[in-house]
C-alpha cells in the first residue's frame, strides 16, 4: 500500500463552513439556497459536517492497515444508532459554527435536525447498547469495526389502531442516506443450499479427505459504510452494514418474454434478506428467512475482515493476534462454523489446527435469562440451508462431548444437557451451546445476570470452565445520553466541576457535595421542569398528545415482554384511578403524575399486543374521567426510538424497572435515567442491583421478591388466584378489567389478559403487587419534599458514572479483548 496523500479536513471556522455547506447545496443536490427544500439544506448540511470527519476516518482506517494491530470486530444484528448530525456535530467541534454559519445564511438548526431520519437499524437494548459500545471504542482510539445488516424498512414503524398495534414499513431511507457510503466494489458472495461431497486432496500416504460445499443458489453483500468519530480525539471508526442483492438481478430475455414478475424474481428473492429486521418468525418461511440473515451478515463480515483489512500473504494461523469476533448474543454465532469452513475448505488447514485459530478468535456476550431467547435451529433446517456447516457443527459437538465424557465421566444426563445438539421437542442445534464451546470468554451483562448464568443458564459449562466465565455490567455513552440529551444539565454539571466528564465518566462523584448546595439543586429542578416542557412540545408536535407539565414525570419505556412487566404498571394505574373515583382516595391529596410508556411488541407476540392495547384503553378511560384526570394522566406515544428517548430520559422524575427479579439480564435504560437524575423503583434484577448499591438504598425505591425467592415460590406451585383472592386492591383493580370498564364494557375484550395473570402469571405480577403498591406510595410521600427528591436526584446522577459505556469497554479489553488503543 502506498503512502497516498490524505485531503485535508475543510476550514474551521464560519466562512469555511458556508463555503463548503453551498457548495454541497449547489453541486450535489443541484439547487440554490432561494429554492432548496428544508430535506435538500439537511442533506447538505449533512455532507458538509461529514467532510470534516472523513480526513480523520481515512487516517484512522491507514493507520489500521498500516500498523496491524489487534483490533475488535463486533458481530450484530442490531445498531441502534439514533439521529447522526448531532453527535458529528459534537465529536467535531462544530455545534456552534454550524448555528452560526446556518444564521448567516437564514437557516435553523434546530430545523434541520427535525429533518433527519432515524436510522431503523434496531429494536431495542442490544442494539443502543452496540451502538454506545462503538462510540466508546472510537472514544478511547481502540481499532475497531462494528459488523451489521442495512435493513431497508428496519423493524417496523408502529401505530395504533383503537388502541392496538399495527405495523408499517419504515420507509427510514426514503429521502436520503447521507451517513453512508456504498462500496459495490467490496461486495462479497454468500451461498446457500446446495450438498456437500467427498474428494481426496493428494495422493498416497499424504492423501487427506475433505469435504466440498456446492451451493445451491448464492447472493451478494454489499457494504455500507458509516463513520463512528470518537469524542474530539481524531480518530473515527467504521461500522460496515450489509445489503443483499441477486448475482443476476435482472433477466432480459424473460422480461422480453412478458414475464415481468419473473424477470425480477431472483432480485426480490435475494433482497428479502435485508429488508427487515428480525422478520416474524412465526412461520417456516420466517424462520428460514431468519437464519439466512444471519448467516449472510456473518458470512460477509468474516470474508471483508480477511479479505479486505488483513495485508496480503498474512498467515491466519495467527489470526487471533489480530483479531477477536465479539458475538452480540447468539444471532451471529453461525459465524463459528463459517470461520472453520473457511480455515478448513478454503485455506486446506487441518481440523485441529482450524478449531485451535477460531477458538480463540472469538468472544460470547449472553444477552438473556430466558431459555426461550437462547436460540435453537432446527436441523433439518439447517442442514437444508447450510449443509457443510452442519456437518462442521456436529464434529465439534462430538468432540466436545467426548471431553465432557473424559472429565465427568459416563453422565449420559449431564452429556444431554450439554450437547450442542437437542435432541426434544426436535433435533436442533442450540446456538448458546455452540458459542459457549467456541469462544475464549462468555460474558454476562451485569453482575447478578453472570452470576446466574453461570449457577443455572449455563452452569455445566461452568463447571466444566470456570475461568471462561466472566462479567462486564453494561454502559451507555454519556455523549448522547446526558452531553447531547441533556444540554441544560450538562451545562450544570461542567460549570460545578469541568467538562473533563464527557470521557471520564466516574468524574461525576466530583457533584457530590453539591446535593447540599440549595442553590444548586434549584437550578437543578430548573433544568428538570425545562426538559419537561420540552417534552412536552414534543409529544404535541409529533403524536397530538398533551400531557400536563407540573406533575410527576413516572416512565416506562423499554421492549414489551411480559417479564419486563407492564401488566404491573398498569395495575398500578388502574388501582389508583378506582382509589380516587371510589372516593377512597382524596383527589387533592393526590401527588399529580403524569405515566408515560413507550414500547414495541414483537408482531407475533399476540399476549404483548393486548397489553399494549390494554394499556391504551385505560389511558382513554383516565384521561377523560372528570375528576381522576386532575392528578392522573397517561400517554403512549406511537413508535418510541432513540429520538423520543433523547427527550423523554432527560425530563423523567421516576424510572420504572420493574422486572420479576431474575428474568432482566441488565438495562441500559435504567442507566440512563439515573444518569439524568430520575429516581429508580426497581426490583433486585439486573443492573438495577449495582445501581442501587451506587445510589444508596436512600435514594432508590426498592421493591418485590428477591431472585431466590421467586425461584423458590415457582419451585413449590404458584398460584396467583391466591393474591387475587387475599388482596381486595388488586381484587377490584383487576374486576375492573375483567367487567369491560376499559373496553365499552365489553367482557371478552381483555379476557385474554385477566385469564393468563389468574392462570399462569409467569412472571409473579400479583405477588409483588402489593410490594409494588408500597413503595409507590412511598414515592408518593418522598416527591412532595422537593428538596430531599431534588438531593436524591443529583445523588443519583453523581454515584452513576460506573455506567459508562467506557467503562464497559475497559472491562472488555482488560477481560476478554486484550486489545490496546492506537496511538499517534
């Protein structure tokens, strides 16, 4: 590679800004400023805040090639990135010359940045998580690439119908991608179907058996590339995305023929793999679909690390000093298989040389408690989409499983267990299984989360390895989380102690003695009721939804699932609104709050959607009720994303994190909301165990069944009618359901819901009903001292630095990664 000369980065100063912003204007989207349309000045704004980062990403992606050392590749099927304009505008240096350059020539800001579309590259937690975690990365000048899909439509854009999901396409695309940069040129082939053969590679004594794949049909990987600046150090990463499409995407003759349709089958067909996130996988069409995305991204991300940014001649028997696969959940554990075939097949090394390079090329990170989420392939399915890498799988397995033998002995039980290959309901493949065999470290996400991975989820392989088991708690980059998500408490926090907590996080403790500084907490509250209103102004200008400005903010905001339980939230509500119509309770000696959820179902989760429209309609009922809406109210703006949260996070009052203890891997939500001085009511689950220790039990509204008690209460027969019969609150809360008062009194309407929390309740909604009640009214008692809550807050916000995504990456490099920051 020769040493090219770099085009240095445009003027920083004003005049060079507006040169180079009309310049985009003009030539690249072909108008002047007098005519241009509020999308054309984005997309020129845009590119012109990008030249100013892509010197520093064409030095940075030199100096890697240059230099070779060991870097990162972080394997997701999400990155949940948000708005990018603000944080290249932050990680530039240029927020203010760009509004003063923008003034000069007539133009807001702040309405450019309604212009932009949110990327829909995610779902939920995983994906912001990735998304922190290369910010991070490229914060602190550590060589990595993150390695994702370029869905089309995303996930789904969510409405409600009468108060119930439905799904539309997220056209996020449409106008325009200016982030992203296409390189057709790079595209790699990924293959499918087909039969694997037998042949004898040499002759004699030297002669050796392998195996061939014939694929049966193959598509390509496209990259996309998107730049990730690190925090004004220089240094921008990349996070490469791949789109599919058909090796012959268009046949003439057919299309000559008439049969148009036919003509763009192989088109259509190859283009389903990137078109949505997580397609519904309900159904074999869907499940096939699923693993085909899976393996596509993973198949073209290893070929682009191996083919494109190792140096010519590079001897993969050393690949592990260059380079470790970091596996976001299970989704990419497909990627193990591929390394082998790639070793094995395409390389010629022999098996046991392979299984030496990919096993320590390759780290899992356990996003879950839930046996339902470690997902399992069938293998007829597999075996049918990518044959040779089950044949791959099953000879690891079968050495695996002869160590397992060799160190417990005969315990055919515990060989069942551990097996990568289930044998019931139906022979599949477990990929949790496969990834902890192969990988060099296995990581929980908090440390109650890894603790229980290791004494139950996994807890034979812990047995079997116990120094592969590790932990590195979860983070958020406190960039976009307080930096750019909140500009009014930002500003406090630099003027009390300086802005070197932007990159060092743990700096916060430094707020401490100002929780007992009057004045301080009053501009804090301040800030507080500022981010309010302007959440407030969002609400009304992007769902029509207004909602009170001088009540208590009480959030939820996270996936729909059971587990997570919004059923109990509901409950809350619903009891409170029967206290206060009932006369039981005095309205005006009611705390005002305002409950705001936000959250998607998964489209086939049917129970989630009920919830979702349960939670909707009793929105309807409160809202309108003359009396309970004076200190109630509740709202569920319609496809809540990393834009809404950045409002939303900044002005809550109470976080609510109320999953069953044992059932929340970690949150990242509830990192931010302390981050952003809300106060937490939570269980004893995931992360929330390490906040709470941080905060302070003071300053953090514990409640419900520890772990070891849930379990135990499952272990012995639950039964959740028994709560319901013992508990006339919850008796009358869930009556009201049940007899139609939120559905035109339609009986039928939420039977579903009632019958399943009376029946099974999985996740103990009513047991800890009544813990719940408790200590909301001691939220209720402890918010009417504004100074005390107002103290708490800034507590919270000053013992939460733990929670940086930079932190987490320290963990990974010291635990698991053994990578160093690159230099100049």
């Amino acid at each position: 590679m020769t040493d090219t000369p770099l085009i240095s980065s445009p003027e920083h100063s004003v005049e060079g800004f507006v040169r180079e912003f009309l310049r985009e204007l003009n030539f690249t989207q072909g108008t002047v400023l007098e005519r241009a349309s509020t999308n054309d000045t984005y997309l020129a704004l845009a590119r012109t805040v990008r030249h100013y980062l892509m010197a520093r990403w064409m030095e940075t992606t030199t100096a890697h090639y240059r230099r070779q050392p060991k870097a990162v590749a972080y394997l997701s099927a999400e990155f949940l990135l948000g708005r990018q304009l603000d944080n290249a505008l932050l990680a530039a240096d240029l927020e203010e010359i760009a509004a003063e350059a923008l003034a000069s020539l007539g133009l807001d800001l702040d309405v450019l940045r309604q212009a932009e579309v949110e990327p829909g590259l995610g779902n939920g937690g995983l994906g912001r998580l990735a998304a922190c975690f290369i910010d991070s990365l490229a914060t602190m000048s550590v060589p990595a690439i993150g390695y994702g899909i370029r869905y089309e439509y995303g996930i789904f854009r969510q409405t409600f119908v009468d108060g119930r999901q439905f799904e539309e396409p997220d056209h996020w695309l449409d106008n325009g991608s200016p982030w992203e940069f296409a390189h057709p040129e790079h595209e790699v082939t990924v293959s499918f179907g087909g039969h694997t053969e037998k042949y004898t590679e040499g002759e004699g004594e030297d002669a050796v058996e392998r195996s061939r794949w014939v694929p049966g049909w193959q598509v390509l990987g496209v990259p996309y590339n998107y730049m990730v600046p690190g925090y004004r150090n220089g240094r921008v990463n990349t996070l490469r995305l791949w789109s599919a499409r058909a090796t012959h995407a268009f046949d003439l003759k057919i299309f000559n023929y008439g049969d148009y349709a036919e003509a763009v089958r192989a088109q259509t067909f190859a283009e389903n793999i990137t078109k949505v996130l997580y397609p519904e996988d309900s159904t074999p069409q869907g499940k096939e679909l699923r693993l085909q995305q899976q393996y596509f991204f993973v198949a073209c991300s290893l070929r682009d690390f191996i083919d494109q940014l190792l140096p010519e001649g590079f001897d993969l028997h050393r690949l592990h000093e260059r380079i470790c696969f970091q596996l976001n959940d299970t989704h990419p554990v497909i990627a193990v298989p591929e390394l082998m075939r790639i070793l094995v097949d395409d390389h010629g090394f022999a098996w046991d040389e392979a299984w030496e390079v990919t096993r320590r090329c390759f780290a899992y990170t356990c996003h879950t408690l839930l046996p339902e989420a470690l997902e399992v392939w069938p293998v007829e399915l597999l075996g049918r989409l990518l044959p040779r890498h089950l044949e791959i799988i099953y000879r690891i397995n079968d050495e695996f499983l002869d160590e397992v033998r060799e160190t417990f002995g005969d315990d055919e039980l515990l060989v069942r267990r551990m097996s990568i290959i289930a044998e019931h309901p139906f022979r599949a493949v477990r990929m949790a299984h496969l990834a902890t065999v192969a990988a060099t470290k296995v990581n929980g996400v908090a440390e109650l989360h890894s603790q229980l991975l290791r004494d139950k989820v996994l807890a034979d392989f812990a047995n079997l390895w116990p120094d592969k088991f590790t932990n590195v708690t979860n983070g958020v980059t406190p960039r976009r989380f307080v930096r750019l998500a909140n500009p009014g408490l930002s500003a406090l926090v630099t003027e009390a102690i300086g802005d070197g907590w932007v990159t060092d996080l743990d700096r916060l403790r430094e707020l401490e003695p100002f929780a007992d500084d009057p004045e301080f907490r009053r501009r804090f509250r301040e800030v507080k009721s500022a981010n309010k209103q302007r959440l407030v102004e969002l609400l009304e200008r992007r769902d029509g939804i207004t909602v009170p400005t001088d009540t208590m903010l009480d959030v939820m905001v996270k996936r729909l699932h059971e587990y997570k339980r919004q059923t109990l939230k509901i409950l809350h509500v619903i009891s409170l609104y029967d206290r206060i119509v009932s006369g039981e309770l005095d309205v005006d000696q009611v705390v005002p709050r305002t409950i705001v959820f936000g959250a998607k179902a998964a489209p086939g989760y049917v129970m989630a959607k009920e919830i979702i429209a349960l939670i909707n309609h009793v929105g309807t009922v409160v809202n309108a009720h003359p009396v309970a809406s004076r200190v109630l109210h509740v709202a569920f703006p319609a496809n809540y994303d990393v834009t809404v949260a950045e409002t939303l996070v900044p002005a809550a009052d109470l976080s609510e994190q109320i999953s069953l203890a044992g059932k929340e891997a970690s949150g990242t939500g509830n990192m931010k909301f302390a981050l952003n001085g809300a106060l937490t009511i939570g269980t004893d689950d995931g992360a929330n165990v390490e906040i709470r220790q941080l905060v302070g039990d003071d300053h953090f509204f514990l409640f419900g069944l520890t772990e070891p008690e849930a379990a135990a209460i499952a272990e012995t027969g639950y039964r959740p009618s028994a709560y319901y019969e013992e508990n006339p609150t919850l008796r009358r809360a869930l009556d009201l359901v049940a007899k139609g008062e939120f559905s035109g009194g339609d009986r039928s309407v939420f039977e579903p819901v009632v019958s399943n929390l009376l029946g099974e309740d999985r996740f103990m909604v009513l047991a800890d009903f009544q813990s719940y009640l408790d200590a909301q009214d001691r939220v209720e008692a402890y918010y009417r001292d504004p100074e005390a809550w107002s103290r708490s807050a800034v507590l919270n916000v000053a013992r939460s630095g733990f929670f940086s995504s930079d932190r987490s990456m320290r963990d990974y490099l010291d635990r698991i990664w053994h990578a160093e920051p690159l230099g100049d």
